[in-house]
C-alpha cells in the first residue's frame, strides 16, 4: 500500500491531539525528539493506518522464532480486507531509542482500533509496552486482545513467566481484558486465535 506525503496543514501526530503527549504524568520529547518522532511516523505507512477501517497494533517480542511468530500474526492480519497490522519496528525505532520509542507507541496505540499482543514470556519490551497500557491508556487498553503462550511443561511455563513485577501487571492486564486473553500451545493454535480477532 503506498499514500500520499502528509501536507504540512496535517495534524502532526494525525489525528492524536498533541496535548495529550505532554500531560503530568506522560511523555515530554525534547523539540529534537518531537522532530525525530513526527519525521519517522509520518510517511505512506502512517497515512494507509489512518486511512484503513481496522488498524492492528502488533506488540511482543521482536528477536528469535518469537519475533517470526509475531510477524506471522502481523502478515495475517494485514491480509484481512480494509485491515493493516502494523509494529513500532516498522517505522525505524529502534529498542535503543527509548525516548522515542515510548512516544511513538504512545501515538501507534491511540490510533490502533485493536493492539495485539502476542506473549510467550515476560521478557522483553513488550512487558513495558503493555504495561503502559495498562497504566496510561484506558481507553486503549478497552481495544487490547492478548494471544498468550501456555507451556504444558511447568518447569518452562514458569521459567518463561519468572518476572514477578511484569507477573503482577500483566495479570491485572489480563483481567482487565478478560475473555479477549486467548491462549495457545502451538502454532496451530495461534493461528487459530488470530482467526478469532474481529
């Protein structure tokens, strides 16, 4: 999909109220960082989410056979009519870019119509990506849906899950989203639970 350059009378962030960003206890980019920020969002990938009727936030690990898994659930979902599944990595931000990694997932979330988290451990980026969530954003954490892996082995299972502080948010998370927290063993499974996301 490609889009038109966004003109310069567009909102910055298009659509997210740039108020919003700069609140007590939210994120305050720099003017270097906030150019950095509008500069790697914007672009055909920015314009076809806004322009696409359901817009799939993908959240998870993003290294290894868990990363591949994760883009699986992305080309998936991006194949499905007027949709586009899109991650932060998409748009250049590198995990080392915290300070603009955490705003542009502030922007990313708010224009998603679902965020899909994809967890196989407590791991990993994806634990502050979610638990901001649930921390910030209400009413985005009302569109969250998390595809969950469950080792039969409770050795693994525990050690995958050994993180106490991300333990304690995540299941708040969980139960804040209640019957959208859909489990899998396998990648079967996952596929199947892909398929089950309106």
């Amino acid at each position: 999909m490609t889009g038109a350059n966004p003109r310069d009378d567009d909102p910055p962030f298009g659509g997210v109220d740039e108020s919003e960003l700069y609140g007590e206890d939210q994120l305050n980019p720099t003017p270097e960082q906030h150019e950095r920020l509008k500069n790697g969002l914007h672009g055909p990938l920015f314009d076809d989410i806004r322009r696409a009727e359901r817009r799939y936030l993908v959240v998870g690990s993003g290294t290894g056979e868990t990363g591949e898994r994760r883009r699986a659930v992305c080309n998936r979902l991006d194949r499905r009519l007027d949709a586009i599944a899109f991650r932060l990595e998409d748009f250049r931000f590198t995990g080392d870019e915290l300070d603009l990694w955490a705003p542009a997932f502030d922007v990313l979330s708010g224009m998603a119509s679902h965020i899909v988290g994809v967890i196989e451990d407590y791991d990993g980026g994806h634990v502050w990506e979610l638990g901001f969530l649930y921390h910030q954003q209400t009413t985005v954490r009302d569109h969250l849906w998390v595809l969950k892996r469950i080792y039969d082995d409770e050795t693994v299972h525990r050690e995958r899950y050994d993180n106490g502080m991300a333990a304690s948010h995540l299941t708040a998370l969980e139960n804040a989203v209640g019957e959208r927290v859909l489990t899998w063993r396998d990648t079967d499974e996952l596929f199947d639970a892909i398929d089950s996301l309106p």
